[in-house]
C-alpha cells in the first residue's frame, strides 16, 4: 500500500510541474512565406531566418525590385544582372510581425505586382 501512494503522489507532483511549466512557456509562432513570381522575374520573403530575395530570369534590361515593409520600416532588395540573377537581404524581424511584399520592375518598366501579407 505504502508503493502505491508514493506512485500517486509522484505522479500527482510530476502533473503539476508539467502544468507549471506548460502554462510558462510560449509557443512558436508559424510565420508566412510569400512569393511573387512571374515570367521575368521574382520577390520572396522567407519567414525562417527572415530573408528577402529578388530575382532576375532573362537578359532583357528589365530587372526585379523586392520591397518588404512592416510597421514604419521599407527594405528594398533589386537583381538587375538578367539570367537567373538574385540579391538577398538578411533581416531581423520580431516573429509574428506581418509583413508585406511587393515586386516591381526595374529599367524599361516600372510596373508593381499587388502587395502580398506575410508574417515573420
């Protein structure tokens, strides 16, 4: 008898230090990729790692502007070196910030994509 009150009272103590510790941590928030792409050209933000690329697929002097905006801040990453060209930026976004992408054209055209939301 005396075995299973110890049992019960470990297990009674191990269900709240679990609920102690459960109710004290945070859990990850699942941010939002987004792309925008299109025959010439594209505009990613990555949520892992917080990374925004703009690319350039064809030599037509036309190149790609990546522009991603949160709260008052603009960042704005531009491939202009045709076939398969890209430029990165590496931010540090708090995580569940929304965020929003946009792709423009750079040279001959300068004509925008709409926004797209995503989240950090």
């Amino acid at each position: 008898m005396r075995l299973s009150k110890a049992v019960g009272r470990a297990a009674v103590v191990g269900i709240a230090t679990l609920a102690t510790f459960g109710v004290s941590t945070t859990t990850a928030s699942a941010g939002v990729t987004q792309s925008i792409r299109t025959e010439r050209a594209g505009a990613w933000f990555y949520h892992y790692g917080d990374v925004l690329v703009a690319s350039d697929y064809k030599k037509d002097g036309i190149g790609a502007r990546a522009i991603l905006t949160w709260g008052g801040n603009k960042v704005v990453v531009t491939a202009n070196g045709g076939v398969n060209d890209s430029e990165e930026k590496d931010l540090n976004i708090k995580e569940g910030t929304t965020v929003w992408l946009q792709l423009c054209y750079t040279g001959g055209s300068t004509s925008c994509s709409a926004v797209q939301k995503g989240i950090a």
